[in-house]
C-alpha cells in the first residue's frame, strides 16, 4: 500500500467540493492499495479499518460495506477483523486491457452519520502471457535479386502483459547468414518487426529455406512464442506494391449491423502480370481486431463482423498487409474509431434503503443512497434524476454520482401508509434514454392518535328489578393507530377526578365495551345515573378519551296502588260516611284517595265498585274516585251500606288494591215532607213547597170528619212547643249524629236547618247540599284532618203566624266530617 493512503485530509482539504455539497465526513484524498492480479479469493489486500482511522467493532455497528460504482465487486470487507480480502480472481487483462494503468476505485461506506471514504486499488501485472504471433507459419516469396539491407516485415507478437513483462526482444533460429530480426516501435500500442536481408540470395543455390522466429518478454522467469519463417527465392519482381496512404482512419457506429464497410484499403504495384496482381490480408491485429472485422483479399474493403460496442472498446488499430504475385508485399496502418451511441440507458444501483420509516421522522432524514451510472459516454452518458410527484421525499447530491433520498415534510401513517417513491435518471441522449427505481417505503406507526368514540355520549335503558350483571349497550371507539397503538381498552373512571369512587353499580367489559349494570335497579329509588367510560390504547405512553354514558332506569309495574283514604290500617274499623235523608242522586258521598309509586301509564289509576251492599244505590267514578249516589236513599234501604272500591293502575300487568268504605244513612221522612221556605232555601225549592202545601190541603178536606181530632192534636202540639223548643225525631236524630260522630268523619261539612209552623201536623227536616272545600268556609269547615265546628247564625223557627228564634236551635248541627 502506498503511504500517501494513510495520510488524513489537510486542514486545506476542507475546501473541495464535496464539503461544499454538506456531505457529513467525506475523505478527500482517497486511499491507495496495490494488489497483484490472479490472487487468490480471500487474499488480504489491506487493514481497511486501521488505515481509516477506524476500530473494527465501528465497522459493524456503523453497517460499513463496500459501494462500487461499477456494480461488480471485486473485493470485500470483514466487518470484524477490518481487513479488505479479494473476493474474487483479478485478471488485469480482462478488466484494464493493455493499459499502463489498472486501477479499481470504489468506496467504503459507513452510517450513522454516513461517511465516505474514497479507495484504489492498483492491480499489478504479472507476467502469465507468452507472446503470440499473427500467424504459425509465415511464407516470403523474395527475388533473388534484391539487395542486401531489403526489408520484409513480420507480423509482430502480441503480449498482453505490460511494462517489463511485455515483449522484449526479436530472435531467429537458428541463427544463419542471410537474415537478421529487427524490430521497432511505432507507437505505444503498434510496434514493426523486420526481417532484413544480410547476404543476397542464389536461387540455384538455395531455393528455399526456413527458420524460427522468437518474440521473448522481460518476465521473470521470462517467456516466448515463435512463429515458423519459410522463405521461397524467386526470380526477378523488381516493384514492390505501394498503399495510396500509410495511415487509413475511419470511423463506424456502434449500432451498425454485420457487414457494413468501413473503409477500402488501396495499394498498386506496378510490375504486369502476376506479379502485379494483389491481395490482402490482416498483417497485425490488436487484440481481437481480426474477429471483429474482415478484409476482403481482393477489392480491399474492411468490414464488420460482429457487433461493436463502444463501451467495451472505443478505438481498433491493426495492419493490412498487400502482396503482389511475385511475393512482394508492403503494410499500411488501419485506425476505426467506434462512434458511440446512445444504447445504454442509466442504471440505479441502491447501497443503502431503510423501510419501514417511523412516521415521527424528522425532515431531512436520509431515506436510501444510490448511485447513477451511464456506460455511454459524453453527452449521452449526462444523467439527470428526478422524483414522480412525490411531496413528501425529494433528493440530494451526496457523493459523486451518489444521491440520497431524504424527507422534506412530516409523514402521517394514516394518511398514507405507504410510499410508493419512483426515481427516474435520464441521459441527455437524443433520444433521451431513461431507467426508474421503486422504493416502496412503508411508514411505521406511532400512537399519535388517541380513540375515537363513534358517539359523542351514549344513552342506554334498563329495566327496573333487572338481572344482575345484565349486559344493557356497549361503546365502541376506533383509534387510526395501527397494531398494539389501535388496541382500545375500556374502563369506568370517575366522572370528577381521581378522588372520587367510580360508580359501582355499572361496569364495561375492558375488551368489547360492553356495558352491564351489575345489580337490580329501583326506578322508585333511581331514576337515572351517568357515568364516565374510558378508552385508552396500548400505546406507549398510552392516549386515552372519554365518553359520557346516560344509562335511563325504564320503570316496571311493580307497586300497587295505596290507598290514602279512606285509611285502612289494621287498627282501626273503616271509616263512616254519613248520608242524610233526603240526599239527591249524584251527591257526593265520598272520595278514595289513592296513589302509585310508578311512573307513566303505570301510575294511571281508575276506581271500580267491587262490592256494595246496595249495589245500585252508589256510583264510583272510574278516574276521580268520588263515590256518589246513584238515586235518592228510600226507607228500603238498609241504614248501613258497606262499599268496597277497586283501585286499579294501567300496567301490564295491573296491580290493584281495595278500598272498604261504611255509610250510614241518616233515617228520616222519606215519603211526604212539608215544603216551606227558609232563609237558607233557594228559589228552586219554593214550587216544590208550594206543590207539597197544596197536596196537604187537598188531604186535610178528606179528612174533615175527623176535625175534632185533628184540633185535638194541633192543641196538644202547641202546648209542646210552648214548653220549648222541640225537634221532631232529635232524639232520633242525636243519636245518629252520635253514632257518625264515634265512627268516623265524613271528608266535607254539612249543614242542617230545621223549620217549625203552626199549623202543620208534620215538621220538616231538610237536608241541604254540603258545602264544598272550595266555597268561603264562613259557615262551615271540612272535618278531615283536624277540622273544628264553626259557629252559624240563629236558624229562624215558625210558629203559626209569628216567627220566633228559639235559643236551642242556634246552632246547626255541625259534625266533625259530618
């Protein structure tokens, strides 16, 4: 290796022109090694590592590998030891042809930060090529009378070897007295071996004669070839044949087919006769010239035999040799430039790619390295390279004809999930040729995204007295993540932070969102509740949201109706209603007063009579409960009505309860009452009073006969009323008021007025209608609930023709519920 590899960039060097590109760590001068060709694969060539400044472990951790610009990798790196080994056979020839100079130049490459560093690799030539002639044998036709000092060139010996080991020396064998071996160089790359004539020739003496010809290398140990000398003397052919130029060039392009011509050697000689006519032939090829086109003997034209390739081989040099029939010969020289043209389109060859990509990737973060490369040359070896609409990646010089692809914007695996990135390179050809690569760069995901619930809150119903652990709904939320990022798990978390207990009586299945309330349920106790359900990812650290779920208690007909009044308790008789003689039909005897717990249709009560002793003497009122009379109680009836009232509510199925009521009615004159007028009497009453006092007279004039008696009575009935104030029946009448008065209370005050006339056999008791709770409560009060007597003004008492008030008939008998 050469010492100048060793050597690091000079504080100058920081100048050229990749550090201008802001390639990070690139060598300037690069490092030189020399390697002698046919070494065995896995010769060490170098300690790549030591020289770059390097310890091995770095070349394994930084992923160093060898990048080669012509795609074919002659040498490997181990990563381990750091040394650099022939991968495979070097043949100098193959690879450098007759160049003074083989060099291989690729180079090593690190990431992480990525660095370059530029490597040769001189391969030596070693001598394992023998000359070879043109031709085996070689016949000259000479007269014997040509002179001493004459000429005759040789094909000379081709050596593929170079420098030292290439041909040296020209000798002949064995030695004799008329030729000698001479030989020169043209150019670099032609050189003229001559056969001179010593002694002049007798053809009656010797008319034949042969000997070797020996082309040795400077090798070592040296080598040879040889090619046999046979030499006819003739007689007299004093012209020898002239080229019309020394040097024919022509030029053909690549792409031209088998047999095009490519020029036409012409050489005159100008002796008659046979020794006139002329033929040609290759002289001396270059390599493999004489495979790659022909002469024609006779017309001299040069053609194509094979396709040409100008990458492979851009110019041919070879000699064409005309000789004239006397054996006459002379050599011109033949130079075809190969015209290049634009056939080969720009390769991509990737060093480097890193998929997938995390979607959090920086811009400017270097995606792959490649390199382009054109075999063409000139113009139509130019490449340009450019992205497929692509907004996300662009490229970037790096090193040469190296180019990275970097991101220029922030990703989004959930927008796209994949790149399908297209790089194009294009010659400048005409027309312009163009290759693309692919780079399918597949994004990475990261949990940037937290859940999503597909409701902003949910609502869910439950029956009240459900099951335990009764699955009532589920939520459901989706997170754009992918993988353990979009795993979504579900939990109940309290709805006012941390401190707070989570509800206890609702729970979610962690893994379906299922929702199940885990005990029954009141709708009496609880008729809603709200709770907070959690969504989080697997993610790291995990994102998380949340949702508002209503969870609405649906009420079930599960409570019977109650009975508020009458009051049933098991202490206690039913309570009695008291109903005056003379009640009309559709007076109010009673309320039932009942309520449900339940709610809706389920609370819905309706009042049916279910039992009563004198079924058709009350009505119930299927939704305000008022029990009524259904026609005017008569002396028929029993004094003591016992009702029972059905309370039904509306749910399926209904629930009912009962409730028992007592009444009592009042006895009275129930068959011919005396109507009169009273203060406290309406006018709808007078024509009744009219009607009963007009009857009563029609009966007194039947009973004219007994007049006597019936003046008897009337003066023992004055003489009553004179000792006071008396009340036909009061005793009657106390005493159920006293028996009301000890079972119960009505829930309405009535008031009773009593009038007394002369004249009259029969006193009136008239029962007036209640006074209702919503009438001014100056005259009477409701007895229900702590009710209290009222005290009301003197009640007018007739007697005769005068009217008196009677001290004990100021008060109106007022009960309590009465």
């Amino acid at each position: 290796r050469e010492a100048a590899g060793r050597s690091a960039c000079r504080p100058r060097s920081m100048l050229c022109l990749w550090a201008l590109l802001g390639v990070p760590r690139v060598r300037c001068e690069p490092i030189r090694y020399s390697v002698a060709e046919e070494g065995e694969s896995g010769s060490v060539v170098a300690d790549v590592a030591e020289d770059a400044g390097l310890a091995p472990a770095q070349l394994s951790a930084r992923r160093a590998r060898i990048a080669s610009p012509a795609g074919r990798q002659h040498f490997r790196l181990e990563r381990g030891s750091g040394r650099l080994v022939v991968a495979e056979r070097l043949d100098r020839e193959e690879m450098c042809g007759r160049s003074r100079t083989c060099t291989l130049a690729f180079e090593l490459l690190l990431a992480d930060p990525l660095q370059f560093f530029p490597i040769e690799v001189s391969v030596e030539d070693i001598n394992d090529h023998s000359p070879v002639f043109p031709d085996e044998r070689v016949t000259f036709k000479i007269p014997e009378t040509s002179d001493p000092g004459t000429r005759f060139p040789v094909g000379a010996a081709q050596d593929l070897d170079i420098g030292s080991n290439d041909i040296q020396a020209y000798s002949i064998y064995p030695k004799n007295e008329f030729f000698s071996v001479s030989s020169r160089t043209q150019s670099e790359s032609e050189m003229h071996v001559d056969l001179i004539l010593e002694k002049p020739l007798d053809r009656e003496e010797q008319p034949e004669m042969d000997f070797t010809l020996i082309a040795t290398d400077g090798g070592s140990p040296p080598r040879s070839g040889s090619t046999q000398i046979h030499i006819v003397v003739l007689d007299v052919n004093d012209n020898v044949p002239v080229f019309t130029q020394k040097v024919y060039m022509g030029q053909i392009s690549e792409s031209a087919p088998e047999g095009s011509i490519v020029l036409r050697v012409v050489a005159n000689d100008a002796d008659d006769g046979i020794n006139g006519d002329i033929t040609y032939d290759f002289s001396q090829a270059s390599g493999q010239s004489y495979l790659d086109f022909a002469v024609d003997a006779m017309s001299g034209e040069i053609r194509v035999m094979k396709p040409l390739d100008y990458e492979q081989t851009l110019k041919y040099e070879f000699s064409v040799r005309a000789m004239d029939g006397g054996g006459l010969s002379a050599m011109c020289k033949v130079v075809v430039e190969v015209l290049d043209v634009n056939d080969n389109a720009p390769e991509i060859v990737v060093s480097s790619f890193s998929s997938p990509l995390p979607e959090n990737v920086a811009p400017g973060t270097v995606v792959a390295l490649f390199a382009v490369r054109d075999q063409d040359s000139g113009v139509n070896g130019e490449i340009t390279c450019a992205l497929e609409e692509q907004r996300s990646f662009s490229l970037r010089p790096a090193f040469k004809n190296y180019y990275e692809l970097v991101t220029v914007s922030t990703l989004d695996r959930e927008e796209r999930a994949q790149h399908m990135v297209v790089v194009t390179a294009a010659d400048a050809g005409s027309p312009p040729l163009t290759s693309t690569h692919t780079f399918s760069v597949d994004i990475s995901d990261v949990n940037d995204n937290a859940p999503v619930f597909n409701q902003t809150s949910y609502t869910m119903y439950v029956h009240e007295n459900n099951a335990p652990a009764l699955l009532v709904g589920a939520v459901k939320a989706t997170d754009a993540d992918a993988g353990p990022n979009a795993k979504v798990s579900y939990s109940v978390v309290p709805a006012r932070g941390p401190e707070e207990e989570p509800c206890s009586c609702v729970s979610v299945n962690s893994e379906s969102g299922g929702v199940f309330v885990l005990r029954p349920l009141d709708y009496e106790q609880l008729r809603q509740l709200e709770v907070v359900v959690s969504a989080a990812d697997a993610g790291s650290p995990p994102l998380s949201s949340s949702v508002s779920v209503r969870l609405l208690v649906v009420d079930e007909n599960d409570n019977a109706p109650l009975v508020l009044h009458p009051s049933a308790q098991d202490s206690s008789p039913p309570s009695s209603e008291l109903v005056p003689a003379g009640a009309e039909a559709g007076d109010l005897v009673s309320k039932v007063v009942a309520v449900d717990a339940d709610s809706g249709q389920n609370s819905w009560l309706s009042y049916q009579l279910l039992r009563a002793t004198e079924p058709g003497l009350f009505a119930v009122g299927a939704q305000s409960g008022e029990v009524r009379l259904r026609r005017p109680p008569t002396e028929r009836d029993a004094a003591k009505q016992k009702l029972v009232v059905l309370v039904r509510d509306n749910g399926r199925p209904p629930l009912s309860a009962t409730a028992a009521l007592s009444v009592l009615l009042v006895p009275g004159s129930w068959d011919a009452q005396l109507p009169q007028q009273s203060p406290a009497a309406g006018e709808d009453d007078g024509s009744l009073t009219t009607s009963l006092i007009i009857a009563l007279v029609f009966v007194s004039l039947l009973f004219l006969l007994s007049a006597a008696a019936f003046v008897a009575c009337k003066v023992c009935k004055r003489k009553e009323l004179s000792s006071g104030p008396v009340l036909y029946g009061a005793s009657s009448v106390q005493s159920y008021v006293a028996d009301g008065a000890a079972a119960g209370t009505l829930p309405h005050a009535y008031c009773y007025e009593v009038s007394l006339t002369t004249g009259s056999g029969n006193s009136e008791f008239k029962f007036l209608k209640p006074v209702l709770p919503s009438l001014p409560a100056q005259h009477c009060s409701t007895g229900v609930g702590g009710a209290h007597a009222e005290e009301f003004p003197p009640v007018p008492v007739t007697m005769g023709d005068a009217d008196f008030e009677s001290p004990g008939m100021q008060s109106v008998a007022q009960l309590n519920g009465f």
